[in-house]
C-alpha cells in the first residue's frame, strides 16, 4: 500500500471535469484507489464518491493506493494534481 | 425569431410567447409530460426475479449511454462549446461509476428492491451528500445527477410510458431530456413545448434533428393547459396558442400547407436522381443509428443504408448472463430486421462493432489511449466468437429480405487483418446457402495505413467505404474534442484528400466501388468535391440528402474533380478556403 497527501491546487477544485479525468486514469489501474479528507473516504474510482468530496482549491487529501500497479499509479494521480488536471499535461 | 412583439390573440385564444427552438407547426391534443412526477415501483420483487431487474438495470445504462453519444454526435455537427462537452463526459462518467452501480445491484439482490426504485435509492445517497455542501459550485451538478437518474428510471419505466402517449399528441411539459425527445420521435409526437429553456439545447438538436416542431421557454405553460386541450406549436416563431380559436386554426392550416410545399420541394429534390449537372449518376445512402432514424431512410429516398451501426446492440459472447443477453440479441434482431425491410432492393451495409476495450467486462483497465488501442477489428479478431456470433445474428435476420447486404469491418490497419476477417466472414456464411456469393463484404478506410496500403487491399474486399472522422483524427494527430488542437482538426486537410483519392485510385484500379460515410459526406460542398475526387457513394444524416443533391445537381463533373484536385494540391488550410471560394463564386 502507498500514501500521499496531495493539495488541491486548480482554481475550480475537483469538479465535474477534473473528476471526469481522475476517476478515468485511476480505473486504468488494477490497484484499490481510496482518497481521505477530514475522516471521510471515497472511493476514488467513483465520480460521484469524487465530487462528493467537494474539494476546493487548497483542499488537503490523502491518497491510498494498493495492488499490484499502485506505484505506478499513485506517480500517474500525483502528476494529475500536479497539472491541475489539465489533458494534455502528460 | 422573438422580436418581442405581442401576437394578435383571437376570440378565446390564449398566446404565449416562447423561443423557437426546432422549426415546424402542428396542432393537437395535449399530452402533459411531467417527468418530475416520476412514480416509483413500490412492490418487493421475488427472488427469482433478481436476474431480470439486474438486467433491466444494465440496459437502462446501455440506452442512456448510447443517447448521450448520439447528442455528442450531434453535436459535433453542430459546435459543441466546452462546458456542455464537459457535462456531457461527466455524465457518462456517472454511468460507469463502480460504487453507484454496485450499489443499485444490492439494492436489488438484498433489499428485493425493482429495479426503477433501486436506482433511486442508489443516487439518493450521493444527492443528498452534495445537497449538504455548502460550496454552490459543487451543488451545481446536482441538476446533472438527477438528469441520469430519472434517464435512468424512465428507461426502465419507458414500456409502460410509451402506451399512454398517442401519436397525434402535442408534449407540453417543464423540461425535456434528450433521451426523452429520441423516446417521442420514435412515437412519433407531432410537436413538443417546454416551459423551461435553460438546459434543453441538446434537446433542441435532437428535435431539429427528428424535424419535431420545438418550443422553448414558454412561461406558464403547464398552469394553462390541460390534458387534451388543443395546443398550437409554431417551432418557426417560437410560440403556442392554447384552445385556437376556428380563425386560428385556418389561419395556421394555411401556414402549414406553406412548410409542406417547402418540405415537399426538399422531398422532390430527394426524388430526383442523384447526378451532377452533365448527368453522371452516383448512389447517395443514409447512416443510422437509432431505430427512429429508420422512418427518414425512405422519406428521403435514400437508396439504401450506407452505414448501420449496430454498437448500441453490443453484446459479448463470453458472457453467460443470457437474461441481459437475450434482451440484447432480441433487440439486435428487430433493429437489422427493420432496417433490411426500410432498405427495399437497395442495398444494407451493416459495420460490425466497432467498440473499444472498455466494454469488455473482463477487461477493467481502461487504456491511456483508446484511439490507438484495442478495438475494432483488433477486438473482433482477438474474440472471433464474438465476431462470429454478429455474423450469425445479421445473415439470420437480414438473410430472407430482399435487399442486397454488405458486411464491413472498422479500424483494418493491414492485410493481414483483411485476410483474418474475411476467413471469419466466409466461414460463417457457409452455413448460409440461401446466402452463397450474395454478401458484399468490406472495410472500412479510417486508419491511414490502410489509406496507403489501399491498392494492396482492394483486391481481397468486395467494397472501401471511408470513414472521413477517424481518418482525419489519425492523420493529423487532433482529437477534436481537445480545445487546443482543434484547430487542426479539419475534414477538408489537403492530406487527408490525398488519402481519400489515392484509395478511390486504388479501389477503381481493381473495379470496386468507395463510399464515404463520415460527416463530410453530409456537407453539401464537401460530398460534391467528394464525389470529383472520385467517391462513388455518399452515406449521410437522411435530413442532409436533399441539399446534397440540390448542390451536385448544380455543377459539373469536370467543375467538381478540378476544384478536388486543387484542395489535394493545397498546402495550406488558407489555400483549401481559397479554393472552396473560387469554385463557390463560379
């Protein structure tokens, strides 16, 4: 299992379309994606789990990961935050 | 066309001014659709009616998942602006949301819950939840949620629904779905009027799309009308009339028989051949994916079905879920069933699925690029049971009609492939001797490796038909759906003109014929240009057919391959709208 903690940094938060693109890449991945704000946890590969989160810009998260790819998927999900979602930061 | 001006009302007339939204005039009876009111089934199912809700449930996914890329079809002939685009994606993300979907399974499997209200409860959790946020951008999207879920529920409930509308009915209702709109197309409604206007501009391309009457925005609409009172849609004007008086009436009759003129004109142009003004004949066919476009296939006079996708009827073989199964092939049947008899004597080309990985349920893992990943052919004949079982299910519904069938296969990179997916075909249609040398089988010309290999693979297929959308996508490396490239983006690029005249070169070489089904071919200066450049067939939108025939009607063979010749010598797009403007001022 891997853990990161992540800051929301796009202008908008975690919105309809960047959690369009998160939810897709994470379910690119085998492993068990869960993210963890203030106690509460959703499964990252939910949109609606996602947007329930409501995490705004400066929103602090944990990521956890687990399975066989999680590293290889935690550096995707990182990098997303880090482009602030945008497509065709990769 | 709202100028603001009060219209004249007549003894007894109530007038109430709307937007215009898809042209058209109509009167009759009111049918009152108030899909707020959705009314939930109450009963607790059996046990041994868990398989059967489960399955209602993934096809109420698959049609709302197939309405959704139809609007974003649409739209793209349209212009789809950005923030729609993301709606759009978020919405279908919901659909394959793990958590949600598991969760109305459960409802179902331990609560016995049917199906409709187990889809309610499921959403219910995550409504509520952002119903609780206090940041208004996130409780923005709620509108969107519930618009699936009630897509959802109605799609379950849709049987029942579809028996109480009548045919003659005029819908007047607070707001629309798009998929509701497909749903009265297919009843065929002779008008709809909405209260609301906000959020219904998929709406609208769909109506204009079906040629439905549409009337948006029309301000107490529903605390005016009652169920069978007689409502006037004006959807050229943008407004309704309530209870017409008889001055009325006749009044609108004659406005009436005036679009029919318009629409029959449009119709008589459909009823000429298709030629080019020095008399060279070319055959003009219609797309379809949606069982309600199969009305406009004869209306139009399309001579044939150029390209019937059949994706929405995807089913994989590996599969032994046969309730969900069962319901799918059923469906599959009626649809080729239904477009092989609309076909007549002409001819039916059927593509085989051409769906990418994700729809495989043992294939979790999306791909980072599923344009250039699996799919299509690649799928097919990685799963030759699945392809064989399509093949099957085609040569037993459309095999005792008399229309002449046409089998292509999408996304051939090779010969190879070709050669594969013609052995299939042949294996399969052995078992078909009333059959025996009558199936044309095809391929699809969408990917440019097969555009510059096209005089290696003429010879082992009976018929090319390119694919204008994915060839230019290919070609210039610009998802169009991307803001930032799609610029790049254009049908009309002097390489991809290349490619389509070198493959009707290579398709002539070896006497077989080359259609183009992508969108190109419904533009009218676009399919002539086509047809100079060598193209056979066209394969269109039915609604496009008449324009297109008008404009090739009105210029030569000679005009139109000079000015095809000089886009695929251009080099700049610039130079290509240059071109398109000499030969338009001409």
């Amino acid at each position: 299992m891997v853990k990161n903690k992540v800051t929301v940094t796009n202008p908008e938060g975690i919105h309809a379309r960047p959690a369009s693109i998160l939810v897709k890449v994470a379910a690119g991945f085998k492993s068990d994606f869960f993210i963890h704000s203030h106690g509460y946890q959703i499964n990252g590969k939910s949109i609606l789990g996602v947007l329930t989160l409501a995490a705004e810009c400066g929103a602090e998260l944990e990521l956890e990961l687990s399975g066989e790819d999680e590293v290889e998927a935690m550096e995707a999900i990182m990098t997303l935050f880090k482009n602030n979602f945008s497509q065709n930061g990769s | 066309m709202d100028n603001g001006q009060p219209l004249p009302e007549k003894l007894h007339d109530t007038v109430l001014r709307g937007t215009a939204s898809a042209p058209g005039i109509a009167y009759g009876p009111a049918f009152i659709y108030n899909p707020a009111d959705l009314i939930l089934s109450d009963d607790v199912i059996k046990q041994t009616d868990i398989r059967e809700e489960q399955a209602r449930v993934d096809s109420a996914i698959r049609v709302v998942e197939l309405e959704i890329r139809k609007i974003e079809q649409l739209s793209k002939e349209t212009d789809l602006d950005d923030l729609s685009a993301a709606i759009l994606e978020f919405q279908r993300s919901i659909l394959k949301d793990p958590d949600l979907i598991g969760s109305i399974n459960q409802n179902i499997r331990s609560e016995f819950m049917p199906a409709d209200r187990a889809v309610y409860q499921a959403f219910r959790y995550y409504i509520d939840r952002l119903k609780a946020i206090p940041n208004a951008y996130f409780r923005e999207r709620i509108p969107d949620i519930r618009d699936i879920r009630d897509r959802m529920i109605r799609s379950i409930q849709r049987k029942q629904l579809l028996i109480k509308i009548d045919d003659e009915s005029i819908v007047v209702c607070r707001d629309l779905s798009p998929g509701d709109i497909i749903l009265f197309a297919r009843k065929k409604v002779k008008a709809i009027v909405s209260e609301q206007g906000g959020l219904t501009s998929h709406a609208s391309i769909i109506a204009n799309s079906m040629g439905i009457p549409f009337v948006i925005g029309v301000d107490g609409l529903l605390g005016n009308v009652e169920a069978d009172d007689i409502v006037v849609v004006h959807g050229t004007d943008g407004y309704v009339v309530l209870n017409p008086s008889q001055e009325r009436i006749s009044e609108i009759n004659l406005q009436i028989e005036a679009e029919k003129i318009v629409e029959s004109a449009r119709q008589q142009i459909a009823e000429e051949p298709a030629k080019t003004a020095c008399g060279r004949e070319f055959i003009i066919q219609a797309n379809v994916e949606l069982e309600s476009e199969l009305d406009r296939v004869q209306l139009y006079r399309a001579e044939g079905i150029g390209l019937l996708r059949t994706e929405a009827y995807f089913l994989d073989s590996d599969e032994h879920e046969s309730s969900s199964n069962g319901h799918a092939e059923r469906d599959q049947r009626t649809f080729l069933e239904r477009a092989a008899s609309v076909c007549g004597e002409h001819n039916l080309t059927v593509r085989l699925y051409d769906v990418g990985g994700d729809k495989l349920p043992n294939y979790a893992k999306e791909e980072a690029n599923p344009f250039l990943g699996w799919r299509g052919i690649r799928i097919l004949l990685d799963k030759p049971a699945l392809m064989k079982s399509q093949l099957e299910l085609i040569f037993s519904s459309v095999g005792t009609h008399s229309c002449k069938l046409s089998v292509m296969v999408p996304m051939i990179t090779d010969a190879n492939e070709v050669k594969q997916s013609r052995k299939i075909f042949e294996e399969v249609l052995a078992d078909y001797p009333n059959l025996a040398g009558k199936v044309k089988f095809g391929i699809m010309i969408e990917v440019p490796s097969a555009a510059l290999l096209a005089d290696k693979l003429a010879p082992l297929v009976d018929f090319f038909s390119i694919g204008t959308n994915d060839l230019t996508q290919y070609t210039l490396a610009a998802d169009r759906t991307n803001r930032h490239v799609q610029k790049l983006y254009n049908q009309m690029h002097p390489s991809v003109w290349r490619l389509i005249s070198q493959t009707c070169d290579a398709a002539h070489q070896f006497n077989i014929p080359v259609s183009v089904c992508g969108e190109l071919a419904g533009k009218p200066v676009a399919a002539a240009l086509l047809i100079g450049l060598g193209v056979d067939r066209l394969s269109m939108s039915a609604s496009a057919i008449p324009a297109v025939k008008e404009f090739l009607n009105k210029h030569t063979f000679e005009a139109l391959s000079q000015a095809a010749f000089k886009i695929s010598e251009a080099t700049t797009l610039e130079e290509v709208d240059s071109v398109l403007s000499t030969f338009l001022g001409t």
